[in-house]
C-alpha cells in the first residue's frame, strides 16, 4: 500500500493512496489538507498510474520539492522520496520497496558517510572519556548543575517514549543556543545498529540530511567517548581567499548515552554552521553531563514502559485464561453407576491440554482429551480450535472411528507447521457398558482392575497425532468397562514432573501410586495431582497438567 506520510510539529501522519488523484493543498476540498499559510489552495497533486505513482506541482506560489529538488514536471516518486511543500515536509512510502536501513518511522534520515579513520581524525578536535556518565565534575559545575537539573525538570514525568526523544532535544537547544541541529539515535535491540529515532532543526524549513562520520561513531561508541570535531575549519581543500560565507563550516559533538551497566544504549549529536559561534571542549563536557542524566531518565522511562506493557500483556492473558476456561465443560455428565473427575492446571496463564465431556442421547458418554504440541498462548489457540472441532463433529457424529477421521482432516487443513495434538476420543455406552477408544499418539490411558492390577492398551493401536496425516487410518479398540474399575487419562505434564534435581515423576511411579490410591474417580484423580505436586517440591511446573479419571461403580 502507498501513503504520505506528512511530518508536522513532532508528529507522523499517514494517508493512503488509494484514489487515482490525491490533491494537497490549503483548500477544504483538497484530498490532503495542509495547513500553512505558504502552501497554496491547490499545491500539487499525486497521481496513480498503474501501480506507479506521480507528482506534479499544480502552479504553486512557492514551488513543490522532492529530496531538495524544485520539481517543473511530472516526477515519479520512488519509496522513501521526501517531499517538501512551504514549510511542511511529507515522505513517500510503498510497500513494495525496501525501506532506507538507516530511516527511521517518523521520516528522520540520517547519512552516514563512508570516511576513512585518517581522515576523521584530523577532523577531531577533542574527545573526551565517560567514567562516571556526568563527564568531570570539578570542571564548570555550576553549569553542569543547571543543565542536569533542566533536563531532568524537563524529562519529569515523561513516560512515552515517542515523547521523551524529542522533549531531549528541546532542552539541549536552550542549552546550546547556537545548535542548528540535532539528533538522538538508539541501538537496534535485533540488529544492534543505531538508527535515527528523533531529529530536530532550529530552523522547520530546513531540510538538509543530518550527516555523521561513520569512524566518529564508532569511536564514539567503542570508546565510550564524547567527540568534538570541525570537519571543514582546518580543510585545506578550501581556498583562503574563499568567502567564509560560502564555507559549510559545522561544528559537531557526539556523546554515547549509557546504559545502568556502563554499555551505549544511543548516541546524541547536535551541530552547527555558524562559523562566529563553534562549540568548545567546556561545551562538550556540559553535554557529557546532559547525556548522562538523558541517559538514565530514558532508561527509567523504557522500564516503565516494559513494566507498563507487561501489565498490559498479564490483564490480556488473564482474559485469555477466562475464555479458555469456559471451553472447558462447566460440569462432567452425570450417568448411573458412574463417576467422573477433572482438573487441569497450565503451567502459563493460558495452556495447550483440552478435555471435554458430553452425553450423546441418554445412554451415551463422549470423552475428548488432548495435549497440543507447545504451551502458552500458541498452545491455547489450537486448543481453542480443537474444542470448536470436536464439539461440532460429536453433534452429528456418534462414531469413534468417523468421528476421529474427520476431527482429524479438518485440523490437518490449514494446520499450522509443527502444532499438532495427541488426543484421545472415547465413547462409553451407558446400557452395555462398553468403551470404543481411539489414540491418536497419546500416552495409554490406565485402567485400575478389581484385583488392583494396571492395564494399559497395546502401543499397536496408538495412531499419529491429530493434524500430521490427512485420512490417517485410525485403529478403534472397544472394552467392557467392568464393575469397579476405574480409568485415568493424562497429559505428560504428569509423569514428567520434574523436582529440585531433576527427576522425573515417571511413568513407573504413576502406576505405582494408581494401584495404591483410591477407587473412587474423584478421590484417586485429586491424590494423584497431590502427588505430583509433593514431587515436584516447589519447582514451577514445566508442562500443562490435566487428569480425567472415571470409575464404574461396583457391583
């Protein structure tokens, strides 16, 4: 998609080019309404030609510019083209085109000329070191003083940090009142690269490109030190007899902003052309100081922003938990001569593990238990669709075998690469008592014989998980639940609890504790958590852990 996007007092703007004309202008009936005095009622307009967009100027007062240039005829803008209209500045943006590496969101740019380290250097004419982030206390404190105490009235409070940028750059103008320029960049926590985040010009109507060094930079960063350089004062390359007006003098002092831990987090830069008033060692110093209480009021406001967000994540996940929760049945059925437990704990806010239970007719009981491949919110997101699926599948469907196949194709369409569900589907027929089970690469459940004996399906008969082959072929096996047995589904988050050391929970000690505990569903599903958690011993659960246990009543 194709925008403008105008820049104007701090602030970025976006329109999108979705007409065939898009007319800017002072006028109320202009497309893009520009307010300036210097702008005129129709200025210029932007025309869409295919999937090429144009610019012309439509005889305007005081001209239309791309990138510096006074345009006389239709031009075809290319992304990232800046344009300028009286005093307000605009960018061209098409999405179909990379982005300027060194650009920033909000339009600033930022050239980072290719010099060499000889050359830089003579340009340097002072550095100096940041041992403490305040620069030299004993040198000019009374300013130093001020300036702290201004920037950090200034910054007070300021907690967006879209604000916080720019509110430095303003304070570092009425402290440097002979700064023309002046920019903030910050380190790329994916990249590591600085990029331009704020820029300010004492004059709005400038539109020149800040430049840097790119060795000054570097050494800037790598030294941890503040420079200060004239890269034309001393130039040979410039006549004597040459006007000083036509020298582009700049005066320039870069200093890295430091992290609590002593590393550059950024770097400001500020700049001026006016030969009468060119900055100082003393000045530098004062900046020294400025940039590192900026630096530590930036940092302050990034963690509050952490913190804030991460508030903003947990009341997010809290409501994810509540939905979750109510896809899960508010009660088991309730059937004659039968018992049924459940519980499930995630080990984040929102968990992968889903059961359900629901009759079908009066004397049929479907039991769905699963575990999604990964836990958290992706986890909860297939559950949440797995849930969907079986119940709209069980209403129609009352066989394991069709019920489980097409369970199974509706999760492999558009599945997504990598999440797929161990699960297990079981229907109990309340008058013959018997249970039709397909596994679908789950675990076994146990069953707990009368004679205190454990048994567990052929592993023959596990199948795939659910989502990894379309019209897999899965095996239903069928057993008379008998009078006094009783059955517990699990999820691995059981027997690979894991304690202080290590260790697993096990298989092994599962059965172990199956054959001793209770008979009834709900008393032996509850023991059987307690358990886990003794276990476990106060280390924080690793995996989601869901139980189901149901018991036919003796006879």
């Amino acid at each position: 998609m194709a925008k403008l996007i105008l820049l104007q007092d701090g602030e970025a703007t976006t329109y999108e080019l979705t007409a065939d004309e898009t007319v800017l202008g002072r006028h109320p009936d202009c497309t893009i309404q520009l307010q300036s005095h210097m702008v005129s009622r129709r200025h210029a307009h932007v025309v869409k030609d295919g999937p090429s967009f144009y610019l012309e100027d439509l005889g305007s007062g005081n001209g239309t510019f791309v990138n510096g240039q006074q345009i006389s005829q239709r031009v075809q803008l290319k992304n990232e083209d800046r344009l300028k209209m009286g005093p307000l500045l605009l960018r061209f943006e098409d999405d179909a085109a990379p982005a300027d590496d060194d650009q920033d969101d909000l339009g600033f740019q930022v050239d980072f000329s290719a010099d060499n380290e000889e050359e830089a250097n003579s340009t340097i004419l002072g550095s100096l070191e940041s041992a403490t982030g305040f620069g030299v206390l004993e040198v000019q404190p009374e300013a130093k003083l001020k300036a702290v105490l201004e920037i950090s009235r200034t910054l007070a409070g300021t907690v967006d940090l879209k604000a916080f940028l720019p509110k430095i750059l303003d304070t570092l103008f009425e402290i440097f009142p002979h700064a023309d320029r002046g920019c903030v960049l910050l380190k790329d926590e994916q990249t590591g690269r600085m990029v331009p985040r704020a820029m300010k010009h004492r004059h709005e109507d400038h539109d020149e490109t800040v430049k840097l060094s790119r060795t000054i930079v570097n050494k800037v960063l790598e030294e941890k030190s503040g420079i200060l350089s004239a890269d034309a004062a001393s130039d040979s390359q410039f006549d004597a007899s040459e006007s000083i007006s036509n020298l582009s003098i700049r005066s320039m002092m870069c200093v890295p902003m430091l992290s609590l831990q002593g590393e550059p987090t950024g770097l400001i830069n500020i700049d001026t052309q006016n030969p009468l008033n060119q900055f100082k060692n003393e000045d530098l110093d004062l900046l020294m100081a400025v940039a590192g209480q900026a630096a530590l009021s930036f940092e302050t406001a990034r963690l509050f922003d952490s913190f804030a967000q991460k508030q903003k994540q947990d009341r997010e996940l809290e409501i994810a938990r509540g939905v979750q929760q109510a896809l899960l049945p508010d009660k088991l059925p309730e059937a004659e001569g039968y018992d049924f437990y459940a519980s499930y704990d995630s080990a984040q806010a929102v968990g992968g593990d889903y059961y359900d239970a629901m009759m079908i007719g009066d004397d049929k009981i479907c039991l769905s238990f699963g575990d999604v491949a990964g836990k958290g919110v992706p986890g909860a997101l297939i559950m949440s669709r797995m849930s969907s699926c079986v119940q709209n599948t069980m209403e129609f469907v009352h066989d394991v075998g069709e019920a489980v196949a097409a369970i199974n194709n509706h999760m492999c369409a558009n599945a997504v690469e990598g999440r797929f569900v161990t699960y297990v589907l079981a229907i109990i027929d309340l008058k013959t008592h018997e249970m039709s089970l397909a596994n679908c690469g789950h675990m076994s459940p146990m069953i707990l014989r009368v004679d205190g004996t454990v048994e567990e399906f052929d592993e023959d008969t596990i199948g795939l998980p659910i989502g990894v082959v379309e019209d897999y072929p899965f095996e239903v096996v069928k057993r008379v639940i008998e009078p006094g047995e009783t059955i517990v589904l699990f999820t691995d988050g059981v027997d690979e609890a894991m304690n202080p050391e290590g260790e697993l929970y096990t298989l092994e000690r599962m059965r172990d504790f199956v054959v001793k505990g209770p008979r009834k569903a709900e008393e032996l599903g509850k023991a059987l958590l307690a358990d886990v958690r003794r276990h476990a011993n106060g280390r924080a659960q690793n995996d989601d852990i869901t139980i189901m246990t149901f018991s036919r009543h003796p006879e």
